[in-house]
C-alpha cells in the first residue's frame, strides 16, 4: 500500500505543479506564493536558473508523471522487500536534473539521502515535502552535507570529481557518473521548422546539459547560413551576463588564435573534430558518408550522452527538438538505475 500511496502521490504533485503553472500571480494562494518565491530565490543565488527555464524544467516533470507513464515504468522492476540507504551526490547543472534518482530511489522501497548541489537546493526539497503530504507521509527522505551509514550511492559529477569519487566509495556499491555531451547528425533535407526544434536541444539551459548537442555533422553541402537563420528564436541568450561573458571570452581567443569560425553575434560554429565544445560555441564537421559519423560515435560512445536526428539515418537516436524530453526509462550514461536499486 505504501508504493500505491508514493505513486498517487506522485501523480498528485504532478497536477500540483500543472495547476501553479497555469495560474496569474494574482491568483496565487499562499503556497504558491511560498512556490514563486522559491522559484525567484533560485534565480538569484544560481542566474543560469533562470524562471523560464526552472518552469521548463517543472512542465518536463509535470507531463511525465501520468499514471500511466509511472506503471509502465515500474512494471519491468521487482520491488525490492528490504530498504536500504541510498546516498545520492546530485548535479547542479540544470534545474531538478537529480531529481529522476530521487524518484527512482523513493518508489523502489529505498531511503534517500541526499547532498544537494549548492547550485540547486531549494526546488527539490519543495517538492519533496509536497510528495509527501500528497503521499500521506509515506516519502522517506533524508538530506546531508556529508554522505554516511549508506548502503549504496549514486553520484554525478565532472570527469575529476568523478576520479575522486570511485575512490572514496571503492569499497562501496555505486554507479559514479562523469561528463556527457550530445550530438546532432544532420540528413541535409531537414525543414526549417526541423532545424529550430535542433535549437531547441542546443539552447535549452543555455547548453549546459549532458542532453544538450555541443557537435554536429552535416552534409558536405549543407548551407551553414540555414543553421544560423533557424536559430534566432534563441538570440536572446546572449542578454544573460553568464552566457555573453563566455561567448566573448572564447570569440576574442579564437580571434587571437586566428582560428577559422562562423559568427551570428550570439553562437559560433567551430569546424572541429572535438566532441565536447566550450559554452556558446557549437563544433562541426561536414560528413561524405554515414560510415564517418558512425564511426566517431564508436570512438566516443562513453561520452555520449543522446544522437538527435532523423529516423531514417539509421542511428539510434531521437528526433529533432526531444533532447529535453526524456522518459523515466531514459538513464544518465546508460546505466539502468533502477535495475542497480532492484538487487542493492
């Protein structure tokens, strides 16, 4: 009864967060209130957390936590009868990107303990306490600023963090995560509605997702002013003072360098072989065959994260625009954590 009572909770939130979204802030109650002011505090202590995007974040949620979506996820898992502790090291580089271990833990009968990110730590603990009203007191959850008396942990962090961690929980069960990035891979007849879905998956979070494409491939005589035309929907990243600050940065090195890029006043195009690219700079390389682009992605499996491209390339990939949209059955670095909290 207690995992019924953890699900119906769950959808609850989620219908919780639906009705704060849609509502005029002259209609807020008192808790959305207390909700609004959480989502402004954020902002303020993390800027790239901007409202927009915290909401994106809350919407992803809110649309994902159906009945119907949280059954068909959980119907692959057994229940694990015994619950453990689980320490849970989550990421701050996105809004709420911690929160699917979170879930994950909570309804496989398990307890987690969580060390927040000091870059997002006031959304997740909101909406846990609203779970578990919903939930009728049945979400078991702990915070901590140091991690002890776990069973297991799960921790993501960047690739030294990373090295750290495998080494602090060596005698420890654990899935560590490092540093991921995403790629686009371009037919060449996409649409232009197409190409502004693929700026969706590169602006979104101003890049800053291990979902987020950082390279792309296209065709040897795909136009490169089609990409730039397409991405003006997203031009107004450049007003946020983090985001320009980079892109200045590395436009005045590539400038000092006398490095060959393509420029729109707000992204660049680097023709470069590197899958990983600095922030507001977007690698590229033009591609005869596909057996190039499956190629590179052999050489870089481990740190790809998603391919975004159209279906008839062949390549295991998602479509245009649906690198923030994940499912609950879609997992960092392709680890299946839920099987990982089945037999812990």
């Amino acid at each position: 009864m207690s995992r019924e009572n953890k699900i119906s909770g769950l959808c609850e939130l989620s219908l919780y967060i639906k009705n704060f979204s849609d509502k005029k802030a002259e209609n807020y109650n008192a808790d959305d209130e207390r909700f609004s002011a959480l989502l402004r505090k954020s902002e303020i202590e993390n800027p790239w957390f901007t409202i927009e995007n915290q909401k994106f974040a809350l919407k992803q949620w809110a649309d994902l936590l159906t009945p119907e979506n949280i059954g068909n996820w959980l119907s692959t898992y057994k229940t694990p009868i015994n619950s453990k502790r689980v320490g849970l090291i989550l990421a701050g580089n996105i809004p709420m990107v911690g929160f699917h271990d979170v879930i994950s833990v909570v309804l496989s009968n398990h307890i987690p303990v969580i060390k927040l990110s000091s870059k997002d730590k006031r959304m997740l603990p909101f909406l846990l306490e609203k779970w578990n009203e919903f939930s009728n007191g049945t979400v078991h959850y702990e915070f901590a600023e140091r991690l002890e008396n776990f069973d297991a942990v799960i921790a993501t962090g960047s690739n030294n963090t990373a090295r750290y961690l495998e080494y602090y929980f060596k005698d420890s069960l654990s899935i560590i995560r490092k540093n991921r990035t995403s790629i686009a891979v371009l037919k060449g007849d996409e649409t232009d509605a197409e190409l502004q879905l693929l700026a969706e998956d590169i602006f979104r979070y101003y890049g800053l997702g291990c979902r987020n494409v950082t390279r792309l491939f296209i065709p040897d005589d795909f136009v490169i002013d089609r990409l730039f035309e397409n991405f003006l929907n997203f031009k107004e990243v450049i007003n946020h003072n983090k985001y320009a600050n980079n892109y200045e940065y590395n436009r005045a090195v590539y400038l000092l360098n006398q490095e060959r890029f393509w420029d729109n006043n707000f992204v660049m195009l680097k023709e470069d072989e590197a899958l990983f690219s600095p922030l507001s700079v977007i690698n590229f390389s033009r591609y005869s065959t596909l057996d190039e682009v499956q190629n590179f992605i052999k050489t870089n499996e481990e740190n790809i994260q998603t391919i975004v491209a159209k279906p008839e390339l062949g390549l295991e990939s998602i479509g245009l625009g649906q690198a923030q949209n994940p499912g609950l059955d879609t997992y960092a670095d392709h680890v299946d954590t839920m099987r990982f909290l089945e037999v812990i």
